[in-house]
C-alpha cells in the first residue's frame, strides 16, 4: 500500500466537504425549505464540482471506451 500525495489528500478533503453540503441540501429539501427542483440544481451543479476536482486531483476514474 503507498502513501497519499498531499495533492490527493487535498481532493479526497474536497471531494468530502462538498459531500457534506449535498447532505444539507437534503435535509432542507426533507424541511421543505428548498423547492425539488431546486435541489435537483443544486445536486446537478455539486456533482460537476466533484468530478472537476477529482479529474483535477488527478483521482478521476478514466472512462473506457
């Protein structure tokens, strides 16, 4: 097994915290204070955050043709 780079210990931290806000944006959806469209958006938009930081952390699984 071999050790993380600081540069992928960076995205894993990234990738997590954004993790975290997703898990809020379900929890005000489950409060009703965000509309499901809305939430719909905003899940849309932190999932290509996601992939732009593990493509950028060099963690992103390459897609096989």
């Amino acid at each position: 097994m071999r050790k993380v780079t600081q540069k992928e210990f960076e995205t894993i931290q990234e990738v997590f915290s954004l993790n975290y806000v997703k898990v809020l944006f379900k929890q005000l959806l489950k409060e009703e204070l965000i509309t499901k469209r809305e939430y719909e958006l905003l899940i849309k938009k932190l999932d290509e955050d996601i992939h732009k930081v593990l493509d950028n952390g060099g963690l992103m699984w390459k897609k096989e043709k």
